[in-house]
C-alpha cells in the first residue's frame, strides 16, 4: 500500500469511525489532491476490500477497521 492510501485509510477511518462518511471534497482538502488523482488509489482501497463507496461518500469496510486497529490502532 502507497503512502497515500495510508493516508486516505486513516482519513476514512477517523471520519467514518463512528458510522460518518468522508465525502471526496473531504479527502480533497485532507490530501490537497484532485478527485482525478485520488481516484485510482481509491479504486485499489476498494479492490482491496478495505473502504467501500456510498452516494454519501466513503467509509471504511470491516476488513479496513481491522487492517487500520492491527496498524495504527
């Protein structure tokens, strides 16, 4: 996992922790990157079954709480 998907991990998380969402504006301020750059890093998270995508934004799936508690938690 990149360095960026790190970050984009843990700003879903932190953000959807407590059943929120992180809206793509979001994770353009947080990244200081445009959607088109966040895209394909996101797509590897979601491939990766670790975050998944809701017309709200992006949460972390249950695989992703796990990966984020066994790394950072």
């Amino acid at each position: 996992m990149s360095g960026i998907e790190n970050q984009i991990l843990q700003d879903i998380y932190r953000a959807s922790s407590e059943g929120g969402f992180l809206t793509m504006r979001d994770l353009e301020l947080n990244t200081s990157l445009s959607e088109w750059k966040l895209r394909p890093h996101l797509e590897d998270l979601k491939e990766a079954s670790l975050i998944v995508e809701h017309p709200e934004g992006f949460q972390v799936a249950p695989k992703g709480k796990h990966f984020y508690q066994s790394n950072w938690g």
